[in-house]
C-alpha cells in the first residue's frame, strides 16, 4: 500500500478525534469503545493505534 501524504495522514487523525469526540458527547467516554471508534471512522486498528501515542508511564 503506497504511502500516505501528510495531509491525508492529518485529515484521518482529525476523523478520529471528530467521531471519538461526537460519541463521547453521545453516550459517554465509559460507554464508548475504541473499537466502535474505528468503526465510524473507518479505520483499521493499526491506522488507529498509528494516530494515537501510547502511554507507557500511567
């Protein structure tokens, strides 16, 4: 699969915080999963998981 540019790499991250963001409003952060998330956005779960930093020091 080619590359993506930087601006659709940046148009998807903002899909993801889009649709996350509207169903956190929706139902609740507790009441919402990642994986319902990729789900609206369209995303796979490495595309996800490429957009969102870990956090290693929780």
């Amino acid at each position: 699969m080619p590359k993506k540019s930087k601006a659709e790499k940046r148009n998807s991250h903002e899909k993801i915080i889009y649709v996350a963001a509207e169903l956190f409003l929706d139902q609740g952060i507790a009441e919402t999963s990642v994986s319902e998330i990729m789900q609206k956005a369209r995303i796979t779960h490495g595309g996800f998981y490429r957009h969102i930093p870990a956090r290693t020091n929780m």
